[in-house]
C-alpha cells in the first residue's frame, strides 16, 4: 500500500476482525475457532483475512480453524508465511481447499516440506490445480529423515513454480523435481544442490531460474555452463553470490562470453555479488540480447558504462549511481549482505540531497523492516535515513512515511539497547521539530524507550539528544499517557540524576535545561510523578539549584514550575513547608529585578501553600502575614510579558484558590494567571473556562460583598474578555 494512501476500507475492517478474532469466535472440542456468524466471503476477501491473520501473527492452530467452513471461506491463493501452523492444523484447515497458490515459508513450528507435500497431494484438487508453492526455509524431512517423505514433487501435477530457497533440498530431491511435468520456475537459492544436471529433464520446459548463493555446488565451471546453454527456453537466470567474493573460476566471464548465442530467450541475468567482472563483457552481452531487460551488477565492478546507466528500458541493479542502488533496493531487500552493500553505498550518494526523495526512504524503510535483527542492515539504513530527512528534506516527506520511519528506528534502539554508534544515528534523526511535532508515531512508548536507553550510555552527544528528544516528547503527551509515564519511578531517578550531574559541575547547557523541561512536564498534572520527585530528594536537590542559578531566570522558571505542580496536590504541600525554601520563594516573588515569569511560578507556589485548603501553617505566623500581603501587592505590580509565558489543559487547580474564603492575595494570583492565557489565546481558554464552569465561578466571586476591589475588578476584566470572544454580537450590541 501507497505510504501517502490512507489505509484501505478492506484492509481496515481485515485488521480489525484479526485482533478480535477470539471474540467473534467460538471453540470447537478440538480447541480451533469458528465464527459465531459467517457470511458467504467473496474468494479474494478469504484470501485477504487468511494473509492478514499472517502478517498481523495471529494466525495459528486455533485461529486457522475458522478456514475449515469451506463452504462460506473459500481459498486460493493461501498465504501463511510466517505463522504458527503445525503440519496437522495446515492438512485439516487449509488443504480441503481447491488451492492454486501457497506461500508456507518460513513457518515458525516443526512443519517440514515433506509435511506439506504430504497435506497437498491428499487432495486431488490440489494435486492438479495448484500451480504456484513456496516453501522458503523449511527443513525437507522430520526426525526420520527421508524416510518421514510420503509423497514426491512430482505428484503436483500441474505445478508450474516452486520455492524451495534456503532449505535443505539435495541432489536427490532436484531430480524428483526435474520431472514436474509443468514446472517453469524453480528457485533453489542457498540450497545443498551440488549438481545442476538434472535440469536437463526440464531444459525445454524452464523458464525461470534462481540460484542464488549455492555455496556447495561442485560441478566444474565448463560443466555448470554447459547445463545452462542447454535451457533454450529459459528468460530468467539468477546466480548471484550472497558472499560477495572474486569469480576466481571466471564462472560469471565465461558465461557471459560464451560463444554461440548460448540463452537467446534471456530477459533477466543476475550475477551480483561475483567480484572481478569487466564493464566490456557485460556491455558485448547486453547488445548480442536487446530482449534483456534486467541485469543484476552489484558487487561486481561493472555497471559504469552508459549501457548499463539503467535509465532506459534496461534496468540495472549495481552501484553505480543512485537509480542503480534503487534498483538493487528494490530487487534485493530480502537479501541481507546485498542491502548492506547497497546502503554503504546509498549513504555517499545521499549526503548531499537537495531535493527530497520518498521513494528512496520507502526503499530503506523496506530493507529495516525485513532485516530488523542485523545490526550492519540497522547502522548503516539509520545512518541513509538521517541523510535523507535532515534540515529541509524531511519537510517535503509524506507524514505516514515518516511515522512509519520512525517507528522502525525505535524497534532498531530496542533490539541494540548498547551500540552507541546506532543510537547516536537514530536520535540524530529524532532531534527534528518537524519530526516530533508533527509525524504521527508513538510518543509515548518512544519517550519510555528512549528513558530506559539513556542508563546505557555515559556519553554526552546521546545523553543531549536523548534528553532533548524526551523533552519534547513528554510535551505532546495526553494527560492519562503523562501520568502513565510518571508512574515510572526509573525516569524520575534518571532525569534527577541528570540534573545533579550538571549542577555540580555549574554548568547551564541544553541538557540540563531538557532535563528540567522534561521533569516539568513530567510532574503536570501527575500526583504520582510529584511523590517519586520528592522520594528521590527532588526538592532538596531543586532548593540547592534555586540557591546556584538564582541568576538564570530560564533554569529557575523551569525549577519553580515544577514545584508549582507539587504545590497543587494537597497532599504534598506540606513537604514544601520549609522555612528556608519558603522565604527563599518569597524573595524571587518580590524581587523587582527578577524577570514576570520566574515570579510568576513563585507566587503560585506560596499561594498553593497559604490556601484555606493548604496544610496547617507550621511555620513563623509573621512569615504567613508577609506571605500573603506580598503576593497581593506583587500581583497587581506584574505587567503581562509579550510571549507565551506557560500553557493549560485545564484550570481545575485554579479554582479552589478563587473560592470567597481565600484571601485577596491567593485569589489575585489565580485571576491573573488566568486573564494572562486568556488573552493569549482566547478561543482555546476562553471555551476551557466556560466548559469546566469556570464563569460560574467567576461571577460568584464577582458579586460576592467581601470581595476585594483589586479581584472585583480583575474578574470583571476577565468576564469582559469571555463575553467578547463567546458572544462576539452582543458584545458590539452593548457597545453600541
């Protein structure tokens, strides 16, 4: 599917019967599953669930039983690679079935080729009508050996292409195949073959062969081609090299400088990964066939010439230049030591892009996806994908793409916790505004990933972006996914450690001012990541800080935000009362010098603590009377700063310090907080006040008789701002 495409209706509805499978279905005694209700299934849609059911890994021996209702399911082309099916789950749900195509590679249980062969030629209908078997990385026998082998290839009668790549299949078993009676495709790569003789018994039937990288093949070269120039019939021949080594028999040169018009049929010839192959031999075989449309070069050392440029009809996959490297992607993202090959490559042409290039990101998101456990394949494909989203470039990249990027980089973090290198590649990319603002992935389980991560490494190039990145993260959160977040105690101790870090060497750089915004953000709103905060001796640690940078308002602000969000869980405020943090507090609240928004957070704090619904005042009762006096005072002295200075989800805590009991000072702070937002950001704030009941408030206060004049009238202000911006008519009306 398209990256820029939305997901599709049928695709949709797929995935969603998948992951509630157990509840639309019922066991039978034998423990399979049936559905409650099943509609007749048009035959393509049958094939869609049972693919989708693959892919999503929720098929197995329980789930596949809902295929044995032939009569409302009906299966041909079956696509269980990679699931979980015994040989018995496989014959009893999937083998009834009139099959045309089956892909049974790569099963994850003890289900053999042997086993298959078996289930299939049990059905006579699958003996004749099935024209297409792919059985990639399965053993050929069971414990037995080739004695468990109870029935023959041959007996596929109308067989037309079989996948045996990467099994153990032998000499023995290449005869019994070469006597298929329509076999025109067979790919027999990484297999144990030695000998190709046998082919002959098909050489005027065989269309297409893939052999790529038989390591135990014997034949002599002149025997090997010989076999090979017998296949008149054959259009496409791969016999690449997954080893990447010197043709020191000059097998690949000798073919292709056979004499005699050898494989006149030929559309495709791949010899990748043969080193030591020369540009004039290629191109002097390429012209003797104008029918070749493909010819695979990676790893050789030809593909230079501008024959084989591969901007024509004649696709070529080499090194060469970039559409060259996009084909191989595109050919090879199977093949592990060919993607790395390609990538080492791609990373050099692509380090100075000027334009952006989805298509070729597509083609490395490809190649992470399919080798996700090869740390060569993740290092080098995190390091393209920086190159092809840095700056500018990634503005121009669909944001599915990106998300679908980005999630396949943290699965990379994940599986190499340790490697340095590849994190540093992977957050290099993460460090974006674009990425982290706007590209729909899961910030959630990135900032916990990344969090985990960061005790690994010491270094201090991973340590600034991984803060950096959490940062941000933690600030696009939802509240529920914060307070989940906060709940991991690990993170608290983390950052805080971070923080100390940095303090004791006095310095005021970008992680320490991260790792405050991250612990900020961390504690809105979160009781639960407020008591973490103070059982790792957070406040301690933060009063020493507020006595080192008194003079840097942007680390003090950010350390007073959070104790502003201790301050408002009631529970907690008594863990501030401490009389030198409190006249500490004091002081930045009344200090003229010091900047509105530390001031700001200053005041909060002391009005949380001097609230009628604060803890009883154990401290000096003088300190309790200057408290409340100054942050009357100072409240109606700030003047509103020109940029956005703190942002809301709600005004919830406001609202106990604007009940009538409270005194003019707490009540003031609470006013200005919310007249400052509000006439920032009208729509937003206003509509969250009307919403929460917030105006109700609002107007009690007002009209209440032992209401200060200083809140009268800043409420009033308040009131006139919600009236022009909820009911925009009247306003004009009355002005009138």
């Amino acid at each position: 599917m398209d990256e820029e495409s939305p997901s599709s209706l049928t695709d949709i509805s797929m995935a969603c019967v998948c992951h509630n499978v157990e509840v639309l279905c019922f066991a039978q005694e034998d423990g399979s599953l049936q559905f409650h209700h099943c509609p007749l299934f048009p035959q393509e849609l049958a094939d869609q669930l049972l693919r989708k059911m693959a892919d999503e890994g929720v098929l197995n021996d329980r789930t596949v039983g809902i295929f044995q209702n032939l009569q409302h399911l009906r299966l041909r082309r079956a696509y269980i690679q990679s699931s979980q099916l015994s040989a018995e789950a496989f014959r009893r749900s999937l083998c009834p079935h009139k099959l045309q195509e089956l892909n049974a590679s790569h099963i994850h249980s003890n289900i053999t080729v042997s086993d298959v062969l078996h289930s299939l030629t049990s059905n006579k209908l699958c003996r004749q009508g099935l024209q297409t078997l792919h059985m990639d990385g399965l053993r050929l026998y069971g414990e037995a050996g080739e004695e468990s082998l109870q029935a023959s290839f041959s007996m596929l009668r109308g067989l037309k292409k079989l996948s045996l790549a990467w099994t153990d299949l032998d000499d023995k078993g290449l005869e019994d195949i070469s006597t298929m009676p329509m076999l025109e495709s067979l790919d027999i790569s990484g297999t144990n073959v030695t000998d190709f003789t046998p082919l002959l018994n098909c050489q005027s039937r065989l269309m297409s062969l893939t052999a790529h990288g038989l390591q135990k093949l014997e034949m002599p070269t002149s025997s090997f081609i010989l076999v090979l120039s017998k296949l008149q019939s054959l259009r496409y021949l791969d016999i690449s090299n997954d080893r990447l080594v010197m043709d020191g028999d000059n097998l690949v040169q000798q073919l292709l400088e056979h004499p005699g018009g050898m494989l006149p049929q030929l559309v495709s010839l791949d010899v990748s990964g043969w080193r030591g192959v020369s540009d004039a031999t290629v191109q002097a075989f390429v012209e003797a066939r104008p029918g070749l449309r493909f010819i695979g070069l990676l790893a050789t050392g030809a593909g230079g010439s501008e024959l084989l440029c591969g901007e024509e009809h004649l696709k070529v996959a080499g090194e060469s230049s970039l559409t060259q490297l996009c084909e191989a992607l595109r050919r090879y993202s199977d093949r592990e030591s060919f993607v790395r090959e390609v990538l080492a490559h791609l990373y050099n042409h692509t380090s100075d892009m000027e334009e952006p290039q989805p298509h070729i990101l597509k083609l490395v998101l490809a190649g992470m996806r399919q080798h996700a456990d090869s740390l060569h394949v993740q290092l080098v494909a995190s390091a393209c994908v920086f190159n092809l989203t840095i700056q500018e470039l990634v503005l121009g990249m669909p944001l599915r793409l990106l998300g679908n990027v980005i999630q396949q980089l943290l699965i990379a973090m994940k599986n190499f916790p340790n490697h340095e290198q590849l994190q540093k590649n992977c957050l290099l990319t993460l460090c974006s505004d674009h990425i982290l603002q706007v590209v729909p992935f899961d910030r959630y389980e990135a900032a916990k990933l990344i969090m985990v991560l960061l005790g690994n490494h010491a270094d201090q190039t991973v340590q600034r972006m991984a803060v950096a990145v959490v940062s941000i993260l933690v600030s696009k959160l939802s509240t529920e996914e914060i307070s989940e977040l906060g709940a991991e105690e690990f993170i608290m101790k983390q950052l805080l450690s971070i923080v100390q870090q940095k303090a004791s060497l006095g310095v005021v750089d970008s992680t320490l001012k991260f790792a405050l915004s991250a612990l900020w953000n961390l504690t809105d709103e979160t009781p639960t990541a407020c008591r973490h905060f103070i059982q790792c001796q957070g406040i301690e640690l933060y009063m020493e800080l507020l006595e080192s940078y008194y003079s840097e308002s942007s680390i003090q602000q950010k350390l007073l935000g959070l104790l502003n969000n201790v301050a408002e869980v009631e529970e907690l405020r008594v863990e501030l009362m401490n009389e030198d943090l409190v006249e500490h507090i004091l002081s930045l609240l009344i200090n003229p010098v010091v900047e509105v928004n530390v001031s700001y957070f200053a005041g909060g704090i002391l009005a949380h603590l001097v609230s009628v619904r604060g803890p009883v005042w154990s401290l000096d009762a003088e300190l309790l009377r200057t408290v409340q006096e100054k942050l009357h005072s100072s409240v109606l002295s700030w003047s509103s700063p020109d940029h956005a200075m703190v942002s809301y989800r709600t005004f919830q805590p406001f609202y106990p310090l604007l009940h009538v009991s409270q005194c003019s000072g707490v009540q003031l702070w609470a006013l200005w907080a919310i007249q400052f937002v509000c006439s920032q950001n009208a729509p937003q704030y206003c509509n969250m006040l009307q919403s929460e009941g917030g105006t109700d408030i609002l107007r009690i206060l007002s009209s209440h008789p032992d209401t200060h004049s200083d809140v009268k009238c800043l409420t009033e202000n308040i009131l006139k701002i919600l009236e022009r911006n909820l009911h925009p008519a009247s306003s004009v009306e009355d002005f009138h």
